[in-house]
C-alpha cells in the first residue's frame, strides 16, 4: 500500500484521571474516506482537536505526508495542508461568503500581509473565490452575509473554503449533523467527491452516510480503537456490535 | 455612491467648512475647538485600527498618544535650548520630523507592549494594556528632566514647512491633512487583505488560525499600526495646547478615545470623526451648563451601547455591509 498521508501513532490525552485518548494510532491513505464511529464521550472530537491543533496530546506522534506535525500551530498544521471543517462556526459570520472563500483563497497564497490593494478588485482572490462557491453550488448567495445562510448553505460554505485551501488531508467532524434526509443525500454525494480532492478522516454518526461513503471504520470506544477494518468487516464484528452499532448493523 | 460614503463626505466638508464659517463670523475660539476634534479623532482613528477592526479592546493608547506629547515637547524643548539629547541630536522643531519620532517611538514601544499583552484576550488584555499604559504615567511623572509632574511647556508651536503654525486657521489645516492622511490609510487598510484577515481574525480567531493565518502576527502588527498613528495625534494635541504633561498619558485620555470610538460607532471608518465631534461639543455645551457634564455622557453612550451598537454612524447610515 502507498504511504499514508495522515499517520496518528499511539496518540494519547488525558483529562485528570479521564482517558479521553488512549493510545490510538490510525492511518488515512490516498483517496481513501476513513470513517471515525463510536458512542458519545468516546472522544472522537478530542482525537480531531489533536490532529489539527487546538488540544495538544500527551505524548504520541501525529506525521501530515511524512511530517511530523505534532507540535506545530493551527495556522502551522493548516499550511501544511491539514483542512478541517466546523460544525456551526462560520470563518467571518460578517462578511459574504465570498469574502470567507476570498480569505482563504489569500491564506492559501500565504500572503495577508497586504496594505492597500482593495481585495473586491481584486480579480486572483475574486475569480478563484467564485470558482470555488459554483462548485459547492453556493454561487447565488456568494453576496449573502454567511452568518445568514442557512445550516445547508453553512456546511457547503465550509467546503468551499476548504477547496481554496491546498488540503492534504480533510478532518470532518459530524457534517451531517442537523441536516436533513435531503441534505445529508446532497452532501454524501459531494463528499463521495471531495475524496479525490484529498483523503477525509470522517467523524459521523450517521450511519447510512458512513456505510456508503467509507472505505475502512475504526471504532472508537473509551479513547481506545477497538477495531478498524471495511465496512463489512465491522458490520459483522461481535465487539463493535455490542459495544457501538447494536441494531444498526 | 453608498449611503455611508455619502456621510463620511458630507461629515469630512462639515469639519473642513466650520473653521472658515467660525472665522469669518469673528469666532477664533470655535477653530480651536474644531482643531481639537480633528486632533482626537486622529487619536481615535488609529485607535480604531486595533479597536473597531481587529477588536482589541486596549484600555492603554494614552501612553501613545502621550509619548507622542513627549515627542514633541522634548525634540521642541531641545531645538529651543540648543542642548543635544541621545546620540548627539539636536532636537527638532519641524513637524514633520516630531511626527516620525512620535511614530517611531510609539511603534517601539507598543511591539514590546503587543507581544506581552496580546497573549491575553477579553478583560484580561484590557487590564495589562492599562498596566503598562501606567507604567508609562508614572514614569513620566518621575521624570524631571522634562518637567516631571507639572508638564514641559513647548513655548512656539513646532513649525511646518510653508504654514505659519501659530495661526489657529494654519494650524486647522495640517492638523486636517494629518486626519484626512490617515483616514485614506485606514480606508485602504480595511479593505486590504491585511484588513480582510484582522476583521476575520476578530470574528472567529480559531477558524482563522485552521486556514492557516496566524492571528497573533496580524493582530501585532494592528496594534503597533494603531499606536503609531495615535501617537502623531499626540504630537499634534501637544503642539495644539502648546504644552505636554502626563495628564497625556492617564488612563482618562484611554477611557476618552474608546468612549469617542463607541459613540461614533465601533469599526466604523468615520466614527473617529462623528465621535470626537459629538465629544467635544457635548464637552463643551454640557460643560458650560453643568459641571456634572460627564454624568450626562454617562447617560449618551449607555443608550449607545444599549439601543445604538452602531453609534451615531450606524444611526445614519444603518448597518454596515462588508462586499
Ligand atoms: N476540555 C475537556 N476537559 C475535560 N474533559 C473533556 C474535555 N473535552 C472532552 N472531555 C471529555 O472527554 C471525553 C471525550 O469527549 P469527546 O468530545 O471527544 O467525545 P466524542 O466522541 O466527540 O463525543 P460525541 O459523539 O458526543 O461528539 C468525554 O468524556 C468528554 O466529557
Ligand atoms: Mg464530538
């Protein structure tokens, strides 16, 4: 197999006595979608926070296409290509969204530090911005402030940034969250897609999205990974169905 | 035109018409009152920069605005006595080398400030801004080579090429370019990606460091922008009274300029000016019917704050839209 893009080694984090991440290691390969499932508490959102920055481990190595990335900064990790995705955070809920994709189109060039050019004439920001808003299907509410889209128009939003950036690998924690059936259909369809972008690390509890987008599942139960293997694999293992899908399988 | 360009010009012309209008109807003091508000909203409008866009509360931009009350009593006081200072200078009485001193000085001395207090947020950083903003005071009050708790008088105003700067209309009018300098700067900022990446810091400082702009670089840089411009006012309202005294630097002078940001209306590019006008004149009306004029300016920006979170801008031109 190829090298994997994201490599998590015997990560771990405690909160006082509360292992909240114990020992877990997970690899994310090239074109792959890996599902992250398991109960509430479990700590999938602890594990993402690591990944990207905003908690730091105890000990364990986090390596981003062969770097390790473990010690760096949010902006440091998201330069290197880390993209996340936010469940209800808009980047600027004040500006369009245009102007959210135009930022990250700017820190996708790494250049913020610019006085006087005007970025609405700015054709390089505007142009790529619009590119990226037809493609999530969000161009016609490219002028609408994001704090006033809906939670649909949000979640596409979120992914148009994430196009601007040059991600290596996408962390997604619960995009289907608060959708729809209709939307969570639209959406599983376009992250089916975003996978040629980049691999995605997908944190979800909906199942039906998971069974049909991911290519392998670990389980995660009490911050340690109990099993990790194809969809098929984990529907039919006895532990992962006590512990976690139970009728769901 | 949008609606809020409109006002801004119509404000600008205002503040520019006054002083003319005041002195044809033989009414010298009211230029001197203009001159002080063009003064403080320059203050305020580099006060804006970290305030309104990038929202860092900074309960300290007194110490700027008095370092570069220092400035320019102390190049002026050595130009005057012909004494040399650090490295041999001589000092200087022309504005526009104060001006540079006044900048200079304030942008050192708010990096070190910067780094230190922008590793704290929310109430946190307005009280070390405030502390350091102490620090400041109380040094210059200890400090008697320059007059220590009585002040340094700068006995002529400090000169500008081509102007006549002890004439009150003459002086209006460098004090103006300096604000309208400034408020072209400010504009083109906040529409800059630089400005672009400090609104969006304010907003969301997480989301922003995850696309990978580091927020601390650019709220630095805000602040140390800000302090400079704030501490060229200070030279200005140095030579406007023609006198620099720690009173400057204290933490009224701070409370001052975001009360006039607040009630101009918070990131609002012209709220410097629509504040420090409201300001002064409330000053100075309310002043003359009562001595409590302050609690009536309690009342203002509590209703402000209460039922017009955009100030007297927003009142007029409604809620701003970013493109
Ligand atoms: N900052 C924190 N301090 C203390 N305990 C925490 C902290 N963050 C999370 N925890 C605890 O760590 C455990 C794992 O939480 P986490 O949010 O990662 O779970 P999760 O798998 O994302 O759950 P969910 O499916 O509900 O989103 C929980 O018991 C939680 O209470
Ligand atoms: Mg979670």
């Amino acid at each position: 197999m190829a090298e994997p893009v994201l490599a998590i080694r015997d990560l771990r984090k405690s909160f006082g006595a509360l292992k909240a991440t114990d020992g877990v290691s997970i690899d994310l390969y090239p074109g792959e979608i890996h599902a992250l499932i398991g109960p509430n508490g479990a700590g999938k959102s602890t594990l993402i926070h690591q990944i990207c920055g905003t908690l730091r481990q105890d000990s364990g190595q986090i390596r981003l296409a062969g770097q390790e990335i473990g010690t760096r900064t949010v902006a440091e990790r998201a330069r290197l290509g880390l993209g996340r995705t936010f469940q209800i955070s808009s980047l600027a809920g004040e500006f369009s969204a245009l102007r959210n994709v135009m930022l990250a189109v700017q820190a996708g060039q790494g250049s913020s530090f610019r006085f006087f050019k005007p970025v609405m004439h700015d054709r390089a920001l505007t142009e790529a911005a619009m590119e990226r808003l037809e493609r999530v299907g969000l161009a016609a509410r490219a002028h609408v402030p994001a704090s006033e889209l809906s939670h649909g128009e949000k979640r596409q939003l979120e992914i148009a940034i994430a196009l601007a950036l040059d991600v290596k690998a996408f962390l997604l924690d619960e995009p289907m969250a608060g959708m729809g059936p209709e939307g969570s259909k639209v959406l599983t369809g376009f992250l089916d897609r975003l996978r040629q972008e980049a691999p995605i690390l997908l944190v979800e509890h909906d199942m039906d999205a998971v069974f049909a987008l991911a290519d392998r599942i670990s389980v995660l139960v009490y911050g340690r990974v109990i099993a990790t293997g194809t969809v098929d694999e984990i529907r039919n293992d006895p532990a992962v169905r006590t512990a976690y899908l139970g009728d769901h399988a | 035109m949008k609606r809020e360009d409109a006002i801004n010009l119509v404000l600008l012309l205002a503040l520019l018409a006054t002083p003319f209008i005041a002195q044809a109807m033989g009414e010298t003091f009211t230029v001197t009152l203009v001159t002080r508000i063009t003064i403080l909203a320059l203050a305020a409008v580099g006060l804006n920069i970290a305030l309104g866009l990038g929202g860092l509360v900074s309960f300290g931009h007194a110490a700027f605005f008095g370092i570069g009350g220092y400035a320019a009593g102390i190049l002026a006081s050595h130009a005057m006595s012909g004494e040399p200072m650090l490295f041999g200078f001589e000092g200087s009485n022309q504005m526009p080398v104060v001006w540079l001193a006044a900048a200079i000085a304030a942008g050192v001395v708010s990096l070190a400030i910067g780094a230190i207090s922008l590793r704290t947020s929310g109430v946190y950083f307005i009280m070390i801004t405030l502390a350091f903003a102490q620090m400041v005071y109380y040094f210059a009050i200890s400090w008697p080579a320059y007059g220590g708790e009585d002040g340094l008088s700068i006995v002529l105003r400090n000169a500008f090429p081509g102007v006549n700067t002890m004439r009150p209309m003459e002086f209006f009018l460098v004090c103006f370019g300096v604000l309208l300098a400034a408020l072209i700067f400010s504009a083109l900022l906040r529409s800059s990606r630089f400005g672009a990446a400090l609104q969006a810091v304010r907003q969301n400082e997480v989301r922003v460091a995850s696309i990978g702009i580091s927020p601390m670089p650019i709220r630095l840089t805000a602040f140390v922008l800000s302090a400079m411009i704030t501490a060229v006012a200070g030279a200005l309202y140095a030579d406007l009274n023609r006198f620099v005294s720690p009173s400057m630097l204290s933490w009224h002078m701070s409370g001052e300029l975001i009360v006039l940001i607040i009630l101009g209306g918070t990131g609002r590019l012209m709220a410097p000016v629509a504040g420090a006008a409201l300001f002064v004149v409330l000053e100075f009306w309310l002043g003359g019917i009562t001595e409590r004029w302050q609690f009536f300016l309690g009342l203002i920006l509590l209703a402000t704050v209460l039922f017009a979170r955009g100030g007297v801008i927003g009142l007029l031109a409604g809620k701003e839209r970013h493109g």
